[in-house]
DNA sequence: AGCAAGATCGGT
DNA sequence: CCGATCTTGCTG
C-alpha cells in the first residue's frame, strides 16, 4: 500500500517522562483532545512554556513543595492546574522523573491564543488538576506526525525572578 | 492573622 | 495603562 505514514496515537508515559526542555518543543504540533459530553475536539499545540526545577526562580517549585505545586513533584503526564489573578485557570503539564519538580504551561492553541483563553474555552478548571494524559478518558494528548519549526524565547510574566532566569529562552512557539 | 503579589486579559 | 478578583505563601 502506498499511502503515506499516519500516525494518531496517546502519548505516553515515555514521553513525558524525558526532561521539560525535551518534552516542551516536542509538544508543539502535537494535538490536545478533550472530550466533554460525549463529544471530542482537538487542538493542535502552538505555544509553551518550560519550568525546570526548584532553583528555576520562575518556577512555582522555587520555594519547595507546597500543597499547591505538589503535582509537580510526581511523574509526568499528570495536570497541573491553577488559578492566577483570581480569574484565569493555568493548563500545565508535568514532566520529567518523579522527585524532579518539572511542568509546561500550554500557552497557546491553534485559534485560541493566550493561556487563560484557552482554559476558557475549553472549560478546563480545578477539576482537571492531577488528571493522567495517559490513562484519561477526557483528556490527553495525539502525536499525528506534524513536526512544526520551533521558534525559542523568554518566557512571560516572570520578571520576578532573576537572572538568568528571566533570560533563559524557554518558550517555545510554533514557526 | 494579615498582606502583597501573581506563569493574565480586555477595555481605556 | 489600569482594574478585575482571589489564592498562595511569606512575614511577623
């Protein structure tokens, strides 16, 4: 057969288990799918941010473990959600290896630029916190093969922290 | 117990 | 540029 190679499976624990300045441009072009209602729709990644362990000052993890950041602090895979400025709900992403407080902030979906947009509109909320991207069955993420350009710069809102960590180009945007 | 600041957004 | 809106984690 001459077709060419489709593939359209769940990522796994693998993959998210690597370390988040491998897994946050590999999450670009990947497809997030939600299903609510019986209804499923994807979204295909354009925008992320990595935060790296405890001594990334940008990072919710730079004061330790904290009720709060605890996901973090597990395997990758796993949600972690939270609310900021009292209005907008944060869609990150665990990874790395368990002890190793590693996440990925979803910036941006195709058409739904914006981190606090997207959860918006995909109704994403605190319910969703520690939910397992591989084992879900109403949220996870598709590999259907595009391999977009990757575009790297400073991350946003972090002006708190210092160097190099204000600096460090640890946003990753689809070309 | 109190408080300042926040991984944002939309309207002036 | 500023206000909305409320949780978090630090300080005393």
């Amino acid at each position: 057969m001459a077709g060419e190679k489709y593939t359209n499976i769940r990522l796994n624990r693998d993959f998210y288990s690597r370390d988040v300045l491998t897994v946050a441009p590999d999450l670009l072009g990947k497809n997030l799918v939600i299903s609510q209602a019986g209804i499923a729709e994807s979204f295909k990644i354009i925008e992320v941010e990595a935060y790296r362990g405890e001594d990334d000052q940008a990072s919710h993890a730079r004061f330790g473990k904290t009720a709060r950041n605890s996901i973090m602090y597990g395997e990758g895979g796993f949600l972690y959600i939270y609310l900021i400025y009292g209005m907008y709900w944060m869609l990150n992403i665990v990874t790395g290896p368990a002890g190793d407080p590693q996440a990925i902030l979803v910036r941006g979906l195709k058409n739904l630029p914006g981190p606090g947009v997207l959860t918006r509109a995909l109704g994403i909320d605190k319910s969703y916190h520690g939910e397992d991207l591989v084992n879900s069955e109403r949220i996870w993420i598709e590999d259907r093969g595009d391999k977009p350009l990757v575009i790297q710069k400073p991350r946003v809102g972090i002006s708190y922290a210092g160097e190099p960590w204000v600096s460090n180009a640890w946003r990753f945007i689809s070309a």
